[in-house]
C-alpha cells in the first residue's frame, strides 16, 4: 500500500509542477522523469513510515 501511495502521488505532483515550472516544452518528459524518481525515491521511505503511524492514529480515533 505504502508503495502504490508514493508512486501515485510522486508522479501526479511531479508532472504538476514540472508543468507549472517549464511548462510543456520539449524537455518536458525528461524532466519530468527525473523529477518522479526523485520524488518516489523520497516518497517511499516515507510514505513506509507514515502509513502505519497515520493507520495507528485513526484507528484509535474510530475505537
């Protein structure tokens, strides 16, 4: 779950503001590809640990 989280929101932030950033230029792609590994590359260590602690505090809440 972890995994699928970051690589969703790597991606769908990265393509934003890549475009918001240069915009869609021919560059755009590449850009945009190194910009989401980054992002995944930060985003799933720490999506990992926030996920089971998020889980913990909601499930305390609802009890």
């Amino acid at each position: 779950m972890s995994f699928l989280i970051a690589f969703c929101m790597s991606s769908i932030m990265s393509f934003a503001m890549v475009a918001i950033n240069i915009g869609f230029t021919d560059s755009f792609f590449s850009a945009w590809l190194k910009s989401w590994l980054i992002g995944l590359a930060i985003g799933f260590p720490t999506a990992a640990a926030i996920v089971p602690l998020a889980r913990k505090i909601v499930f305390k809440q609802n009890a």
